[in-house]
C-alpha cells in the first residue's frame, strides 16, 4: 500500500537539507507532472510555495518555551517561600 502523493511530498520536502525543493525536483520526485504539484501543496497544511520553491512551515516552540518558564518560576518561588 503506498502512501497518498501529497504525505508522500510533505516527507520529500522535510528530508532535504533545508526543508525546500523545487517544483520541478518535486515533480521528478513524484513522477507527476509539474502542474500537479502546486495542488498537491494546496492538500498539504505543513508546506507552502514561495516563487519556484516548496518550503515547510516551521514548527514554533513557543508553548514548549512558555510552559517550561512558568514551571520554572512555581519553583523559584517555592524555594523563596520554604527558605523563609
């Protein structure tokens, strides 16, 4: 059983170096044509195309960043209280 074309580009996209390749690599890649390639993006929520370049979005840490300061923080402050 072989995966849907646009997971199966999401993966491509996500294994190079830089986490971008080209509509015609993509194409090549996928053995499509390159007008199918652009609707496959559309399928797609973690990629974007830029000009000739599919890129994938970034993952933002901010909520893992946000609650690691807060848990941080309950235990200064814990230490505060119980060195009193």
């Amino acid at each position: 059983m072989s995966l849907p074309k646009h997971v199966e580009l999401s993966q491509a996209v996500k294994a190079c170096k830089n986490k971008a390749m080209t509509i015609d690599d993509a194409a090549a890649h996928l053995k499509v044509p390159e007008n199918v390639v652009p609707m496959l993006v559309r399928e797609n929520d973690d990629l974007v195309i830029e000009g000739n370049v599919i890129l994938a979005k970034r993952e933002s840490n901010g909520p893992v960043i946000f609650t690691l300061l807060f848990f941080m923080g309950i235990s200064a402050v814990a230490g505060l209280i119980g060195g009193l």
